[in-house]
C-alpha cells in the first residue's frame, strides 16, 4: 500500500489564511459599521475578538484600522475596551493613523457613562504621539474636574503622561497646580494618591529646570501637608499608604513633640495585614528617631513584634522580603533580638534562602545566654539533606566561637566535625579549625591531636586543604608526621590546580624547614624548585623570593616567614560600616534584599532624582539624608563672606609666622641667611591637573582605605544658595577650577558631591566629600589625599573655587 500523499500544511483556526481572510474581516466590519440592528454588537464581538487575537500574536492587522474606528460607535463598554485596545496599539507604531481616532476619543470623553469617558480619556492620553498634545489639553482638563472619581483618577494620571509627552504644554496648562488643589481639596483618595505621585515625579524631573521645582518639592513635604495625608491615611488603598508613608519620611518634624505625635497617628499601622505597610511604617519610624537614642531603641522594641508575626504568616516569598529587613534591623541592634533567638530557628519546609538568612541571624544574636541552645540547633542542621545549608551552619558555629562565646563547647563540637565521615563537613571544619587556632592560639593542643588523623587525601576543596597545610606548617612541631605530609603534597605538586594551594605549600615548607630542617631539607628544595617553574605568577615570585632571602641569610628569612605571632583579635568584616548605613538608609527597598546600595545595581540613567556627572561611570552617590534637621535660614547679608574672610586672613598670617620662624632657625644653622627677610617668598602654589580621570571603582577603593586629611565647615554666599537649585551649575563651577564631580545626588535642602582633583604631572590624587544644605548655607568638607603634606595646600583651593560659585 503507497504512502498516503502530504497534504499542505492547513492553516491554523486562529490565525489568517491570507490577504483573502482580512478582505473579508474589513467587508464584515464595514458591513456592521453604523448598524443598529438587533444582535450587532454580539457579531462586533466576535470580529473585535479575532482581530485582537491576531495582533496579540504579531500578526499586522492594521489595515482594518479605519474599519475598527468606524465600528466604535456603540454603548458596549466591551467593544469600546476592545478597539481602545486596538487603537492604542497600532497609533504608537504609525502616528498618521492615530489622527483617525482623535475625533471618536474626543467625543467618548463627553460620554454619559463615566466608565466610557474614564477609557476613551485613558486612551486618548496613551497614544503618545507628540503632534496630538493639543488635543489632549481640553479633554484632560475637562477629566480634572469630571464628577465621576474613576474619570479624575484617569486624568491625573493622564497629565502625567502628558508630561512626558511635552512638559512645557503641561506647565503651560498649568496642570500642576490644578493637581496640588485636587490632592487637598478632593473627596475619594485614590485621586488624592495619583495627584501625590504625579507631582512627586512632574516635580522631580523638573528640578534641573525651573527655579519653582524645589519650592513645590518642598511644599509637598510641608507640615499642613503632611499632617493632611496622615489624618486621612486610614482611608487610603494598601498601595496610596505606602506612597504616604514614603513621603512622610522625607518630612523633618521641628521637635519631639511632633515626633510622638506622627508615630501615635501611625501606631495602627503596624498591625495592618499588608507587609508593604508595616514596612513603610518601621522606615518611618526609625527615620523619625534617628537623633533621639533612647527612643530609637524603644521603636525596635515596639516593631520587633509585628515584623516576627509578618514573617511566620504568608507565602515564602514575603517571609523573605520581610526576613531581610529583619536580618538589617539585627545586625544593627541584635541585643535587641537576643531572646527571641527561636523564632530564627529553620524549618524543615523553608526554602534555602530564608534559612540561610535566619542562620546570619542565628549568629548575630548569640550572647552568653543563649550560645548553648543556639549552637546545639546549628549543629542539627550539620546533617542536613541540603548540603549548602550543612555548610552554612558549620560556619555559623565558628562565628559564634570567634565571639568569645563559650568556646569551650564550641571547639569540642567542630572537633566532632572533623570525625563525619562526609566530606563537605570535614572541608568547613578545617577552615574554621584553622580560624580559631589563629584567634585562641591555647587550643592547638587539642586541635591538632584531631587535624593529625585527617588525611591529606581526602581533603579536596582548595580552601580546607589549604588550611591543613597551614597548619602544617603553623604546628609541624607538634605533628609528627608533618614533614612526610607535606613532602607527598609537593611531590603531586603538578596535579594540583589552586594557587592558592601552591602558596600556602611554598609557606608552609619553610616554616617547617625552621622547626625540622633535616626532614624538611629536600622538601623544601623541590618545592622551591617547582615554585620558580610555576606558571603562576605569584607562586612564582613568592619561591624566587624565598630562594633569594634563604640564599642572603637563613636567620632573616625566619624572621620574615615565620616571626612570632600575636593572636588575631579582630577579623575584617566583608562589608564595610558606610555600606551597611547606606543600605539603612535605602530602608523598605530592594537595596535590603540585594544587601547593597542601589548604586550598586542601577542603571546610571535610571538613579532617579540625583544627577551624575559625564566621568561618573559605574559609581553614585545616592539621596542625602533625610534625617538631618535643617537649621535657620540665615539672612541674604555678607556676615558669613566677611568672617571667612578673617580666617583666611589669620590663616595667612599663621602661615607667615611660621616662615619668618623657620628663617631664623636656618640663620642659626649657620646659613647666612637673615632672621626676619624684607619680603619672604611664598609657597610654591599648588597647581592641579585640568584633565584629570579616575574610574569609580578606584575612587571607592582610596575612598576607604585613605584617612579624612582634613575636615572643616565652609560658609556659602546667598548666590551660591541660589545657583545651587541646578547642581550641574556647581559641577561645572568646579570643573573650571580642575576638581571633577565623580558622583551627586540628593534633594533639597541637602546635596552631597564627591570631588576628585590631580596634582599637575604627578599621580597623587585629592578626593573630596562635600554635603551642602541650603537652608544653613554650610557645606561640611571632608579632605582625603595620597600626599597628606599638601592636603592644607588643596584645602585653601577647593575652599576658593567654591567661594567664587555664583558670583558673575
């Protein structure tokens, strides 16, 4: 029997056959255009459907545009949805076909439902088409002050929209205000959230612009303001509360009385079911009391409840989200969570991330309390099914040890580690083992009594073999087969594949070639020998610096290899202590669950808000303080220009003393030179590199590890303050004067900067953290440089460029 014949391929039911197939669609839609027979609009649904499936898979059905304008001429909400739909998504491809659509959309804007008028304005404001903003004016305007809540809900977002679209048509309609009057005059809230975001972000991107952005930015954030939001607060949605909230933290209350009274007024918001909420909330509240101690401490004894019970209800994810923030709040204060250690206990159906989180949690609030039952829970976890959680828990028992708490137990309980017979525990163990003997040197003893019976063989992650051959070397006199062990290790010195490995061998040879030369004597050569013909470049620089310094003199080379050893009291934290208040600071975000900065990982176009300069790269720096209390305005007089004046003026003369004292020492040195000169010659000005360049992450690195040279308190004249409402006028200000912006950012009245400056033909760099608030008119400078004998010299500098900010 033949092969029955391939048949073409038949089309799918969804999709269109040919030119022939939307031929007939436009007949059929043509046909019902303008009917009001009875069951018409049941046969438009149908066609509105299998058009709108056909362009939801990609297929370009925007030929039967005019058709599908000509049938939205009907009362069906369904069929209105339908070709707004439609409409929206072929006018932002082809701008000439949106024109069709102005006068249907107009007049639906007009309609007697307010749900047709609330869409057809929708729409109308979704075409985003540059051309049309004329048209969008009136119906908008008209949408404002509509009767309806859904259709004023829709118009505020749509002078939103028209923002973006043209920003000068909408200040020029003067939207802006009718938005600000509707947010404290109208009665549904949903209205009042929209008006308060739209302002927000009109405002924000309008900074940089006009001289009127920072004063509206201000009143938003103004005490009848913000007292209005919260005495309404109640009656907002879960998503208009935590909009609140945020802005409520940018507000800076004048004493403590309005404290209290703004954590009273949001006392009830901590229990609210939504975690959203209750986040905004805690951020609130520990903004609030971030100057006030005692009470600051008090608010994580008051939030400490509602966040455990948000954790212990709801999806994983949420326990996560909420867990995270928890996990910020105990490495702050984690006395504050010492008792409630059991509530960080894992259990057996959590996913691994919330159990690693509570495990860091577990190790911050171990005190001498609680260290028992703690440790006695992590080490249940060491026989876990989960392999990275085992591993995590063993670590989390030597941190607890490296804590001073009850090491005695602790040290006993990872001996017992070392004898698992699981290879992954053995691994951890060791690097822990090695940790502790660096801390509490006592220990050796009874560690390596347990390290000696381990083989060598079956340690196979680079880092705990590592560790054993540190100890190796550390403890060879006390193991008595250390120099065999470490002889069979350099003989398979071609199988092993860590540098890291390698070096700590080349290491730990010499220092047992110190304790045992004669058993370690042609171990040692072999494994120098092998180090210089490594392909590393450190293993081999470090076996050609040992050759050399044992050639030179074998009693210096100990000196220098294996000196005697303090015990380590303190070991480095991997993130530093201006990260972790960075990340405080960015309270309720996704910086607490990524546990770092959000400059860390957005986009630079995307910061928001702060505006960064051309060199900036891949650094920023995020939004001041909000915290910090403004002091008094001070009045537009030259009483702060005349005092900095005078210390510059004494500053000089302090300078001149000190010249007029050093001629005269070298006088009595014998150099013929007169005591007190007519006319001193003057320093030698320092001169900087107008071209400099320095990438962020090097600036980050010297940021940290320099010392501050130099701190002090400048004073800024009433143009400056009145310059400053653009900060890229200050960055170009500086620029003229060769000290560079590497990253600003902030919000009225608090801009911080980061400055970087180069001396001329030289590789010494200045680096310059300078917060200014225009409401005092101070900026506090920090001063951090590589040659601290001329950060006097570039003080004075950066001290004149900036008193000249303003002045035409």
């Amino acid at each position: 029997m033949a092969p029955p014949a391939q048949s073409q391929r038949s089309p799918s039911p969804s999709q269109p056959s040919g030119k022939s197939e939307l031929s007939d669609l436009k007949l059929q839609l043509r046909k019902f255009a303008g009917s009001r027979a009875p069951g018409v609009d049941d046969s438009k649904r149908e066609l509105f459907k299998k058009v709108i499936s056909y362009m939801t898979i990609g297929i370009d059905v925007s030929s039967l545009f005019g058709e599908m304008v000509m049938c939205s001429a009907t009362s069906d909400i369904v069929l209105k949805k339908m070709c707004y739909l439609y409409v929206g998504n072929y006018a932002k491809v082809n701008p000439d076909l949106a024109l069709l659509t102005i006068n249907f959309l107009q007049r639906d804007c007009h309609d007697q439902d307010p749900m047709i008028r609330g869409l057809a304005l929708r729409s109308l404001c979704s075409l985003r088409v540059a051309n049309l903003v004329e048209y969008l004016v009136g119906p908008l305007g008209s949408g404002l002050k509509d009767s309806n809540s859904y259709v004023r809900m829709v118009a505020v977002i749509g002078v939103l929209k028209l923002y973006h679209i043209s920003a000068s048509t909408c200040i020029d309609a003067d939207f802006p205000s009718m938005l600000k009057h509707l947010m404290l005059n109208d009665s549904d809230t949903q209205v009042v959230a929209n008006c308060l975001s739209a302002l927000q972000e009109i405002w924000s991107a309008e900074a940089s612009r006009s001289e009127e952005a920072p004063r509206e930015r201000e009143a938003l954030i103004s005490k009848p303001v913000i007292y209005y939001l919260l005495n309404r607060i109640k009656e907002f949605s879960e998503w208009a509360q935590c909009l609140v909230l945020e802005l409520i933290t940018k507000y800076v209350p004048s004493d403590s009385s309005e404290i209290f009274d703004i954590m009273n007024l949001l006392e009830d918001r901590l229990q609210h079911a939504n975690g959203a909420v209750v986040l905004a909330t805690v951020k609130v509240f520990l903004q609030l009391t971030l100057s006030m101690t005692d009470v600051h401490q008090q608010v994580y004894e008051r939030i400490k409840a509602p966040l455990l019970t948000l954790v212990s209800s709801g999806s994983p994810e949420q326990s996560y989200a909420v867990l995270s923030h928890l996990h910020l709040l105990v490495m702050r204060a984690p006395y504050v969570f010492s008792s409630d250690y059991k509530h960080f206990y894992c259990q057996y159906n959590e996913p691994s991330y919330v159990k690693r989180l509570k495990l860091e949690m577990l190790t911050a609030v171990a005190n001498e309390s609680n260290t028992y039952e703690i440790v006695t829970e992590l080490c249940e976890y060491a026989a876990n099914v989960d392999i990275p959680i085992a591993r995590e828990s063993i670590r989390a028992v030597g941190k607890i040890a490296l804590q001073q708490y009850d090491v005695n137990a602790i040290v006993d309980r990872l001996l017992q580690f070392l004898e698992m017979d699981k290879d992954y525990v053995t691994a951890d163990a060791l690097v822990l083992v090695k940790d502790l003997l660096r801390k509490y040197p006592q220990w050796s003893h009874d560690c390596i009594a347990v390290v000696g019976n381990i083989s060598s063989k079956n340690v196979q992650e680079p880092k705990a073999k590592a560790a054993l051959i540190w100890m190796l070397g550390e403890y060879s006199q006390d193991m008595q087969d250390a120099p065999y062990i470490l002889e069979s290790l350099i003989e398979n010195w071609d199988e092993e594949h860590s540098a890291e490995v390698r070096l700590h061998l080349l290491t730990a040879v010499m220092k047992c070639f110190f304790k045992r030369p004669p058993e370690t004597q042609s171990a040692l050569g072999a494994a120098l020998a092998a180090g210089v013909a490594d392909f590393h470049q450190d293993v081999h620089d470090r076996a050609l610096f040992y050759h050399r310094i044992l050639r030179y003199n074998v009693s210096v080379a100990e000196r220098v290899v294996n000196p005697p050893k303090q015990a380590v009291s303190v070991f480095a934290d991997t993130q530093s202590s201006e990260i972790k208040d960075r990340i405080f600071e960015e309270f309720n975000s996704l910086s607490v669950l990524y546990q770092k900065p959000s400059y860390m990982f957005i986009d630079k176009e995307h910061r928001g808000p702060p505006e960064f300069a051309d060199e900036l790269g891949n650094l920023s720096i995020g939004e001041a303080e909000d915290n910090v209390v403004p002091s008094q305005r001070v009045e537009e007089n030259d009483k702060d220009l005349l005092l900095t004046t005078a210390e510059k003026e004494e500053t000089r003369g302090s300078t001149g003393h000190s010249q007029q004292a050093s001629f005269g020492i070298d006088d009595l040195l014998g150099l013929g030179m007169p005591a007190v000169p007519d006319a001193p010659p003057s320093p030698p000005q320092l001169k900087l590199n107008a071209k400099a360049a320095l990438d962020p992450s090097t600036f980050q690195q010297k940021w940290r590890q320099l010392p501050v040279a130099l701190s002090q308190e400048l004073s800024l004249s009433p143009q400056a303050i009145a310059a400053l409402t653009a900060p890229q006028a200050l960055l170009r200000h500086m620029q003229s004067h060769s000290i560079h912006c590497i990253a600003s950012g902030g919000q009225s009245p608090n801009f911080k900067f980061f400055f970087f400056a180069q001396k001329y033909k030289e590789s010494s760099n200045y680096l310059v953290e300078c917060i200014i608030n225009t409401s005092s008119a101070k900026a506090q400078v920090k001063i951090k440089a590589d040659d601290q004998s001329t950060s006097q010299a570039f003080s004075t500098l950066f001290e004149s460029a900036l008193s000249k900010f303003g002045i035409p």
